[in-house]
C-alpha cells in the first residue's frame, strides 16, 4: 500500500536508456580500464560531510530535481529497505524466460555474480553514516523456469517453480517467449512490504526480495524494486565479469538511483566525472555513483521508522522525511457509473485508511443495487504520471461484496485505454490491493469493476501514486 510513501520510478524509460547502453558496452569496453577513476575507499567512518566538494551540488541537483521529484525512493522496497528487512540479506529467484538449459556451474556462477554486482555497490556504504552491515549476503533461493528440465543436473536443495503467466511484451515484441514463469506471490517481499503483519509461508528466509529477470532476444535492461531483466546471452557471456554495465545499472535502479538520458534530466553544468546510471557514460560505478548511493542513505536514513532493524543514534536534528508525495487521488475528483443515495463517491479519495473491508466509521462508496460492470473515476486538474494505484474493497457482508475482477483504464486523450504490464489487481479485503502497471501520462484513471452474480460492488479508499 502506498500510505505515506510512494512510488518508483518509470520503467518504460529504463528500456531505452539500458537499450542505448547495451549498444555502447562494447564500444565503451576497450577504454575502460584507462578510464577507471580511482574510487573512493571507505575507510573507517564517514559522513555526508566527507562528501568531496566537486560532487557536492551535481548530487544534492539529482536528488532534489529528480529523486524527490519523482519519487524513486518513496515506496519502502528500495534495496536499501530490502536489505534492513533481511538483516543484510538479498534472496533472488532466477526467472528463466529463455528456452536455453542452464548448467549447474552456470547456476553457481549467477548467484555468485548477483553477490558480487551488489556488493560493488554496497561496499561502499561499509564504515559510511550508520549503514551497519559488511557484505551483503545473497542467496539463489529459487529458480521459476517453465521447462526445469533446462536446469541440468539439478540438485535436490534447488527450488524449482513453474507456474507461468503470459508475458504481455510478447504481443509487442514477438521475438520475446510469450511464455512467462512465476513464482509464488506469497513468498515475494515486493507483493507484501507494506505489509508490516505479513508472514511468509516457511518464515522470513523464504521470501524472495528480487527476480533477476532473464529474457530470450530482450535488448539492453530494466531495473526497479522488483528486480532486473537482462538479456539471456549477456547474463551468459558476461557471467564471470568484474563489473557488469547493465546489471550494475539496473541495481542501482533497485536504490532508487535515476536514468540520464534527457539533457534536461542531468545537472546544469553536467557530471563532474563519469556515472554508470548515464547510459553508456561509464561501464563501472564512479565516485559520482558512490557518493549519489551514500547521499540517498543519509536522506532515507532521516525517516527514524524506515529501517527499523538499523541501530542509529538520533543525535542532532531530525530533518523532515524526504518526501510526503504521493497519493494524488487525494485532489481528484471522483465521480461514478451509480452511488448508493446514502453513500457517497467521495469517500474513495478522503484519505481514511480503513481498519477493515466493513469499516463504516468514514463515508463509503457503494453502488448497491447495481451489478454487473460500473467504474469510479479520478479527474486530475493536470496531468500525471503514473504506474500505481491501491485500491481497499467494501464488502458488507450482506449485498456488497469485493468484485469478480476489474480493470485500470486511463484517459488517452481520446479516449480509454488499459493500462499494461497491470500487475496485482487484487481483490483481497481487509487490505489495500496494489497493481502496478507500466507508467501512463493521463488526466484522468478509472477503475471498472465487474460484480460477483447478484452482488454489488463499493471502495472505501482508492490511492493513486504519482511519479
Ligand atoms: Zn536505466
């Protein structure tokens, strides 16, 4: 659920910028070892003031400008918020889309290489501002493969999963496998994060915080919360590299760290050295990305709730959380296909977080007697970005009940489009149910629900997270 904090950031735009960046590696390879800047060593503690001057307002712009903006730390499954969680611990699944079999010393190598791409960014947090942890441990803890026989010589302690989903990009992209795996959402921290009562079925350790995502004929890469998606054919050929361009790019997506691809979206000025979230600028991480990284835990940091297995003393003031983004539903205005005469459509964006699907201590939305299909909608008096949203059922237990499904739509211009990639729609009650879809720039977003048989349907509180 959003509740106070937000957002990533968009990932449709991480495809072009990984897209621009796969094209370059190659070039960029040959002068790397040159161009290599000597990077900074923590040594014993440091602190934002240790921060080296020609760093200091290129920094403090990006994260002013670009990540407070646009919320790309907002929402508490950062890696930084992973980590906390797991007390210095990362579990990955490997998500096979590829129909190429995978040795057991392939497997090995991955999760080595996953350890070591984190590693050359979190080593840098060692000895800095209160991060308290050394190397950070990651696990393999599951592979979601549709066809296990690709896993060769598969051994009795590696967990195999292979349930599938239609990979919507398919339809775009015919060269992409159409067939997707999935693990179980039960056991994913980014289905649950918000989620502070949540139990993972077979304890903590079983839950998985990332998927490295590895697709056949996919170019270049993505990242986010929830993982990165890399090429089939790069993960092989670059297995057993140092430094991993896209890889080492996408994590640090997973940190809330942006794309530079747009002139206006980079200090004015430019970078003072090189940095690795510039597609193709550098092949490694820089002193720039180092002391971006340091900068966004000290800011994260702030939040004394946050990071709650991180021991901190509070001397000094408490600055302001970084951000109070996010639930733009809050100024929209809401209308609907019916409302009940006794309820009210402007229950959904009051901002009363419900203490349960019955909960009628604040105004509700409901539309008994209708059935069938009706929507509620936003109207945005600008336009929005937006990949999110949360939406808490009603269910009275008598004529109300959660729907049968339903789907996000959002203004075209013209007229109304499903979002894509929609990940979630859930219909659970007693809680937000989050879906996340790939970033659209509208002014107005509805939700069209279609009721179970004779019931109807109603929401006590819809959040619409911007970017
Ligand atoms: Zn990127």
């Amino acid at each position: 659920m959003l509740n106070k904090k937000g957002m990533m950031m968009a990932s449709f735009s991480v495809v072009i910028a990984s897209s621009l960046l796969m094209g370059n590696a190659t070039m960029l390879s040959a002068a790397s070892a040159e161009n290599r800047s000597a990077v900074t060593a923590a040594t014993g503690d440091s602190t934002l003031a240790d921060m080296p001057a020609y760093l200091k307002s290129s920094v403090e712009w990006v994260w002013k400008n670009r990540m407070l903006t646009e919320g790309s730390t907002a929402r508490n499954n950062t890696i930084f918020d992973q980590i906390d969680a797991g007390k210095g611990t990362l579990n990955y699944v490997v998500r096979w889309q590829s129909s190429k079999p995978v040795t057991l010393q392939q497997r090995q190598d991955i999760a080595r290489m996953l350890g070591r791409q984190m590693n050359h960014w979190t080593e840098h947090l060692q000895g800095y501002d209160g991060w308290p942890y050394k190397e950070i441990k990651v696990k393999v803890v599951g592979w979601a493969v549709a066809d296990p026989s690709l896993l060769l010589d598969k051994q009795p302690d590696e967990v195999v999963y292979t349930e599938t989903t239609r990979d919507e990009l398919a339809s775009e992209k015919p060269e992409i496998p159409a067939v997707l795996p999935v693990a179980p959402a039960a056991l994913s921290r980014y289905e649950h994060y918000w989620d502070p009562h949540y139990s993972y079925p077979g304890g903590y350790d079983k839950r998985f915080d990332m998927y490295l995502w590895v697709t056949e004929n996919f170019v270049g890469g993505t990242g986010q919360d929830w993982g990165q998606r890399v090429n089939d054919d790069y993960l092989f050929s670059t297995l057993n590299s140092d430094e991993i361009q896209i890889t080492e790019h996408e994590i640090g997506h997973g940190f809330g760290l942006t794309d530079f691809y747009e002139e206006h979206e980079r200090p004015p000025g430019g970078f003072p050295t090189n940095t690795i979230m510039w597609a193709g600028d550098s092949d490694h991480i820089t002193d720039w990305d180092i002391w971006m990284l340091r900068y966004t835990w000290s800011q994260l940091k702030k939040d004394t709730s946050r990071f709650p297995n991180t021991p901190r003393d509070h001397e000094g003031p408490i600055d302001t959380s970084p951000d109070e983004n996010v639930n733009i539903g809050r100024a929209a205005k809401a209308s609907t296909s019916y409302t009940s005469p006794w309820e009210n459509v402007s229950a959904l964006n009051d901002g009363f977080d419900p203490t349960s699907s019955n909960d009628r201590s604040h105004a509700v939305y409901g539309n008994w007697p209708e059935t069938g299909t009706q929507w509620v909608q936003y109207d945005f008096d600008q336009e929005h970005t937006v990949s999110q949203t949360d939406v808490y059922w009603f269910k009275d237990g008598g004529g109300i009940d959660v729907p049968k499904s339903y789907k996000i739509k959002y203004w075209n211009g013209r007229g109304w489009s499903n979002v894509k990639q929609a990940k979630g729609l859930g219909t659970a009650a007693d809680q937000y149910n989050t879906t996340t879809f790939t970033p659209v720039k509208t002014t107005k977003l509805r939700i069209e629900m279609v009721s179970q048989g004779s019931a109807s349907t109603g929401i006590l509180e819809w959040k619409v997270a911007a970017n």
